[in-house]
C-alpha cells in the first residue's frame, strides 16, 4: 500500500461522525441568517478571516458546529452562536450551506507554483503527505468522508487553520480537533511559516 494511501485511510479514521439526522435546506437557510453577518448570506464570507462556508460537506459543517458548541474547538468569535441549536437545526444548517457553491479567489503568483507543488506532491524530506490526497486535486474534499473543500478558501483563514494546528501539536493553545490520529496536526507540525502560507495562497486560487 502506498503511502498517500495509507495517509487516506488513516484519516477515515478521524473524519467525524456521519450527519446522523437528514438537514432541510430551505430549513436551514431561516437558521443561518444569524450566520450571515460573518460567513456572508449565501456562505461566501467578505472578510478573509471568515471561512467559506458555501459548498462545504455537510458531514464536515455538522461536525464543526457540533465541535465548536460541545467546545472540543474553540472559536471566540463563535461564543453563544451555536448552545441554542438542536441537532436538527445543526443538520439542516448544514444542508443549506452544502447547498450553495463557493467563490473562487485569486493565488498570489509570487507564491502559487511552490503552494501547487505542496499541494498536490506534499513535501517528501519531511513525509508531509499532499493535500490533494485527501482534498482532492480540485479541492472540492470528500463529503461522505467528511474531508473538507479546500477550493477558493480565504488564505487568512487556511493559514491561521494550519498554524493553530501546528501549535496544538506542539503542546501550546491551538486547533485539536482532527481526531485521535492527530493527521491535520501532525502534518502542520512539519510544515514552515512560508510552506503554510504557499499553499493557502495556491488553495485560494483553486477552483472545484
């Protein structure tokens, strides 16, 4: 088995929970007007802080807000957004946002060829696997598998992602959300300040 295999399958093991109730799209639309001012009222968000949330999976949204309610994620900015949602209202969220279809961005040209050749080859002297082995080569992830879409991403916010990782791996306040098998960390620990913003920009650029 090789090894951008073993790092899929690897991962299948942390994705998070299948949405376990069916979401209502139009349902879901009434609950994220709330979510508008941030994420933008169709889910491609202004402020490059903010993410994308048009055209994610919803296995993958489900998961997030069920992480950042119970806080085994913790977003400031998200404080009280998400205590008074049911799971049905999480669901149908979801359901909404997966709906839509993302806006693509524009790479940095000075830094796209090197992010293109993190993405989609990793960086082999340091086993960092490529991010199209699980994001796809589009970025458009695997919804069922519950890997996020990459694709159009603000690179403000793929950057603080990685790097909140990369200082959860290293015992510091961070992003631990990735599962048991600690992937998205392990792969970020390995990672320098100028691959990680590389390969954001190149993911800003990138179309589904």
């Amino acid at each position: 088995m090789n090894k951008t295999l073993l790092v899929m399958v690897a991962s299948l093991m942390f994705a998070g929970s299948a949405v376990a109730l069916e979401g209502n799209a139009r349902a879901g639309k009434m609950k994220a007007a709330a979510c508008a001012a941030c994420h933008g009222a169709d889910g491609n968000s202004a402020a490059p802080t903010f993410p994308k949330l048009a055209g994610q999976g919803e296995r993958y949204l489900a998961k997030q807000i069920h992480d950042i309610k119970s806080g085994a994620r913790s977003v400031p900015m998200m404080a009280g957004q998400t205590e008074n949602l049911s799971d049905q209202d999480i669901a149908n969220i979801a359901a909404f946002y997966a709906s839509k279809t993302a806006s693509t961005g524009q790479a940095d040209p000075a830094l796209v060829e090197k992010g293109a050749a993190i993405y989609r080859g990793g960086i082999a002297d340091r086993n960092v696997p490529a991010c199209a082995a699980c994001h796809t080569p589009t970025g458009h992830g695997m919804a069922a598998a519950g890997f996020p879409a990459l694709a159009g991403q603000h690179a403000d916010y793929t950057i603080a992602q990685l790097k909140a990782f990369r200082a959860a791996a290293d015992g510091r306040e961070g992003r631990s959300n990735d599962g048991d098998t600690q992937i998205m960390r392990s792969v970020a620990f390995k990672m320098s300040d100028s691959e990680i913003e590389a390969v954001a920009a190149f993911i800003q650029g990138l179309h589904h």
